[in-house]
C-alpha cells in the first residue's frame, strides 16, 4: 500500500485540470464538488485504487450503490451475458418481468412496480401519482430530508424557512410543501388538520442528516395520521431500500407505506430506481390516466442488474456480516476518540451511520445541527488523505464485501489520521 501525499498526485492532478476545462467544476454531479481530489481507477470489493497507485478502504460506497461491494461478480456478468444480445429494446422483454416479480417479493408489502433510472425521478412519479390519487396538491415533508435535485424538492435553511436551495431553482415549486421538523407527530397531525395533504414524504430513517432513527412509536402514528386523513404515506427508501434488510425501512420499523422509491441498493450499482406500492395506487399509471415515462427505463442492463442483486441478497443475506463489521468498526471508531481526547460520536444504523463531535441529544435536523460538523468535515480531508474514503457529511456506509481485511485498515488508519493531529 502506497499512499502518498495528495500532492504527489501527479496524475490525479492532471487529470483533475483537463477535467475542468470541459466539465463545470470537474464533476458531474455537484454532489461530488466537495469530494476527494483522487481520481479513481478501479474498484473491487471494499476497495479504490487510485490512478496514483494510493488505495482507499471505501465507506462512500459511491454514496451508497455499491452495497454488494464494488463490481460484484454476479451482478457484473449478468449485464455483460445479457446485453450481449441486445441493450434496449423499446419493447417489453422476460428480464423485466422476472425484475418486477422479485422487487415485489423483496419488499414484501409491494404489489407492482414501475422502473425508473435515479430516485429523483422516482420521487417525482410518487408525488404525482399521490396527487392524481387523492386530487389534492400540497405535500408534508421533514426538515433535512433530501428528495432529488429537480424544483420542487431542493431545499435547504435559509431566514428561518427552507427555500431553495440553488440559483435558477424556481421558488414557486416549493409553494406546495410544507416543511416541518420531523420525529414530532404533533406537527404532523397540525398539518394535515390545517391542509388538504395529498401526500406525506420521508425518508424512514433520515439517513441524509446525520442517520437518525425515528422516535419509538412515530411512524406508526404518522401511518396512522394519513389513513385517518387520507394522505398517500411515501417512504423514500432511495438509501434505506435493501439496506437495512430486504424489506428496508419499513420492514425494519413495521410500518408500511402506501407508495415506496428505491434506488442506489437496489442493483448493484447499476443506474436503476424503482416505484412500488398497491395496486390499486401503481394501476393509475397502466391505464394512462398518470403519466411517468422514461426511455431508459427497464432496460435490459437495469433489470439484469437488479435480478442478479436481488437474488444475491436473498441466496446470501449479508445483513449480520455487516452487522459485525459495523459494531467492531463504531466501538473501534468510539475507543480511538477516547484514546485522543476528541468527543467523537457515532449514531446510526449498521449498513450506515453518522460521525461526528458533541454530544448532543440529536432527534432531528435542527438538533443535528448542535453538533460540530464542521470539525468532521475537516477529520473527513484528512481520513482521505490516510486512505479512508468518506465525505465530509459524516455518513458512513457499510457493504457485504467489509470484512476483518477492511476493519484493520480503517482502524489502523483512523488512528494514524489523528496521530497526525486530524479530528482537533
Ligand atoms: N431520495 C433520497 C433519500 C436520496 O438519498 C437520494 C440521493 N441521495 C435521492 C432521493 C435522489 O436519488 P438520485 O441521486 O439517484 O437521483
């Protein structure tokens, strides 16, 4: 293992500048403007090589798709036998039945399913299927939960209220949302007496801030609230989906939603989200009645890529796996901050949790935001620089390929990260 310092990354950096002579910021995604500066070359199981020859245990996951590891076999040959003969067909073909089928069943709860390409469009299908549904148009959704990029999800804290959160983003497409804190079933029983609410949006688990779990009994009685009002409950599952077993969040916390999206777990790290829910709901699409269409969708490389996933995680669930990594990895993580003095704190779930400073009593976005981030994000730079692959929101994922190899790496890392003076 070589891992030299980030400025002896001569073909990262050159890379890096013709990058951003023809790609804005040298990213694809803004997402990543924040990122590591390495350039990637490969990746296999748990692990990034760069094209400087430095290696990185991975906790990004590629922000979460990689749940099976990088370049799982199973998955990896299943698209390249099928596409083999053909790639998209703008017809209907066998894999995306067999896709469908094994969606439904993982989930558990789900009776049909629509594919998509990322969740943001899946978001958007649900959302509009809600409101087709029920005739209304607002929606209740939570503080830091995030939905997508387009219009009218982007949000973030600006003057006390969540408006947009990007120039050129249209102000007017957040005016059918309402926007409360969320774990308070106070609030969102208030809301759906005080508006006509189509639908109500989460993420089960709020894996986007700071991995919080929902407070014993508040699903449950949100589930409750929009039965009782008639709003769609809308599980955004983008992250949780798969991950915290094959049913997800729902199956995780017992509660079920009436529409459900799904994305990054589900394929293998392929490009493919999905849209389950009841029949009765989903069948508005097959009549024409709500329209969601998308050329790429059910692609022979998306449902090839989600048969050969879902079937890896039901023939060999890695769910206790990374349960084990995990708990060895948090109480090694927690002992080398006591070792350093440093208030670090974990929070979270196994397949994905939160590190961070303080030691707050975090039940929300707005209590998150007690804790000092901007210490992690710095503890962050330097995780990368000692060969640990995170970003500086403090989210760490775990997938099935993690095992002893990777758990004495990042250790042994983590440590001689702060040796070097990080986390201070
Ligand atoms: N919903 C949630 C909960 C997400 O975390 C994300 C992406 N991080 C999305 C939707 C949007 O998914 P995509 O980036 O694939 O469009």
């Amino acid at each position: 293992m070589l891992n030299d310092s980030p400025g002896t990354c001569l073909r990262s950096a050159e890379l890096r500048q013709r990058a951003q002579l023809r790609t804005p910021g040298g990213v694809h995604s803004n997402v990543r403007l924040s990122g590591a500066q390495d350039f990637i070359q490969r990746a296999k199981g748990a692990w990034l090589y760069s094209v400087d020859g430095r290696d990185f245990v991975d906790y990004l996951l590629g922000q979460g798709p990689n749940f099976l590891g990088h370049a799982p076999e199973a998955v990896v040959n299943a698209v390249f036998e099928a596409c083999r003969n053909g790639v998209i067909f703008g017809g209907q073909h066998e894999l995306e039945v067999q896709a469908s089928e094994l969606v439904c069943r993982t989930v558990g709860w789900a009776e049909m399913v629509r594919f998509g390409v990322s969740g943001t469009e899946a978001v958007q299908a649900a959302l509009r299927l809600a409101r087709a549904a029920t005739g209304r148009t607002k929606v209740l959704r939570f503080e830091g939960h995030y939905h997508g990029w387009l219009d009218n999800v982007l949000t973030s804290p600006r003057d006390g209220h969540w408006g947009t959160a990007s120039a050129g983003q249209l102000e007017s497409h957040l005016d059918d949302f309402v926007v409360v804190p969320w774990n308070d079933p106070v609030q969102v029983a208030e809301t759906l007496e005080q508006h006509r609410i189509a639908a109500v949006i989460m993420e089960p688990l709020m894996i986007n801030a700071g991995v919080i779990e929902p407070k014993p009994g508040y699903l449950e009685e949100v589930r409750r609230l929009c039965t009782e009002f008639g709003a769609v409950l809308i599980f955004d599952e983008v992250i949780s989906g798969f991950r915290l077993g094959l049913g997800g969040a729902a199956e995780r916390y017992g509660v079920t939603p009436d529409l459900a999206t799904y994305g990054k777990a589900l394929a293998g790290g392929f490009p493919v989200s999905a849209l389950v829910g009841r029949s009765e709901l989903m069948s508005r699409f097959g009549t024409g009645e709500v329209n969601h269409s998308g050329t790429f969708n059910s692609s022979v490389m998306a449902t090839a890529a989600v048969t050969a996933a879902l079937t890896s995680l039901l023939e060999d669930p890695p769910y206790e796996r990374i349960a084990k990594h995990s708990r060895s990895l948090i109480v090694g993580l927690r002992d080398l901050g006591v070792e350093f003095g440093l208030p670090l704190r974990v929070q979270g779930v196994p397949a994905a949790f939160h590190v961070s400073f303080g030691d707050a009593d975090v039940s929300d976005y707005r209590s998150l935001q007690q804790l000092d981030l901007a210490r992690y994000e710095r503890l962050a730079k330097s995780l990368v620089e000692h060969g640990i692959w995170v970003t500086g929101r403090g989210v760490w994922y775990v997938s099935a390929s993690h095992g002893g190899d990777e758990l004495d790496a990042a250790l042994t890392r983590f440590e001689a990260a702060l040796r070097d003076g990080a986390g201070r």
